[in-house]
C-alpha cells in the first residue's frame, strides 16, 4: 500500500541530504525539515527542535544499553 505523503517526505528529506554532503548519522534533521515543508511550515529547523529530537534518541539508547547491562 503506497503512502503518497510518506514517499514525497522520502524523496524531500534525500534531496535535502544530498545538499548537505550526505553526512553520516543524521537523518532526523532532513526528516523533519522535509515534513515541516511539506506541512506548509517553516522550512528550516531550530537548534532546539534538533536537540530534543536527538535528546529523546540518546535517553532511549542509554535506556536500552542500561537494560542489557543489567540482564
């Protein structure tokens, strides 16, 4: 089953990448900003968007890594 809006993120957000220099482990930032352009928003993407988006990330790694340590 197609989603037309997810494959026009897809494409947007690679775009986006590409005109960065397609540098490694950062996919979140073109995500969003792919999103917030096709929403109607505001292109471009705040520090703080970023940094809470990687924050909630990083928790979730530690958490994960926490509980392997454990068991």
């Amino acid at each position: 089953m197609d989603n037309p809006i997810h494959d026009q993120i897809v494409l947007r957000a690679y775009r986006f990448w590409e005109e960065r220099g397609r540098p490694w482990g950062t996919p979140h930032i073109d995500w969003l900003r792919a999103e917030r352009e096709l929403a109607g928003g505001d292109s471009e993407i705040t520090l703080s968007t970023v940094a809470r988006e990687v924050g909630s990330v990083v928790g979730r790694v530690i958490a994960i890594l926490n509980d392997i340590d454990r068991g």
